[in-house]
C-alpha cells in the first residue's frame, strides 16, 4: 500500500492515556485511523491494501492531533523498524504539543472490517 505525506497535513497519535504534550520517541502517523487503532492497544495488528485495519485492542482509546508546526527530518523521522508500509509511522525526535480531538466516550460506533470503533 502506498502512503502519501502531506508536508502540512494532519498529524495523528492515538493512545489509552490523557496528556498535554507527547513524548519524545512516541509514534505519529497521517493516517486517522491507524492512530484510532493504536490507541486501543493491540498486541495484533494488520490492513489490508484497501486500507482496512484489523486489531485485537481493547483499551479506552484518546485521539489526539499535532498543535504546532512539524517538519520531516528536524523533528520526526521515519520509524526504523516498522512492519508497516513507508510513511505509515514516524516518531518523534522531540516532545510536541497535541490537542485531544475524540474522547472514549465520544465514539461512535461504526463496523469497520472485523472490528467495532
């Protein structure tokens, strides 16, 4: 599957925690819903070159954007040992601000593949 970046695109990073500000070396991604994923917490996950994804996370999931401007290479960077297709995931080379956009409680849930947001 091939991703495009968006030099200003938006910026997504999912997680099972509330905060402020995320960590250096924490994963980022353009890609919503891989992000929404992530942030239940699987131990499994996979898509398929229609974009579906498919995981086994059970956790209470926050999705939150990038609030401030981010450049490739100054401060993120392609993650070096990802399973997943080029551009899927970066990491964070320092702490950014975020701002959290869908609440656990705000889901809707809407069937997607093999699995309920």
């Amino acid at each position: 599957m091939k991703i495009e970046i968006i030099p200003n695109g938006t910026w997504y990073h999912g997680s099972n925690e509330k905060f402020m500000e995320l960590r250096e070396a924490s994963t980022i991604t353009q890609w919503k819903e891989l992000a929404e994923a992530f942030s239940h917490q699987p131990t499994k996950l996979g898509y398929d070159d229609n974009d579906m994804i498919d995981h086994n996370g059970k956790e209470k999931g926050y999705l939150y954007i990038i609030d401030e401007p981010i450049e490739i290479g100054k401060d993120i960077y392609q993650h070096p040992r990802t399973t997943m297709d080029i551009n899927a995931e970066f990491l964070t080379k320092r702490p950014l601000k975020v701002k959290l956009i869908v609440e656990p409680a705000t889901h809707i849930a809407i069937s997607c593949s093999n699995y309920i947001w």
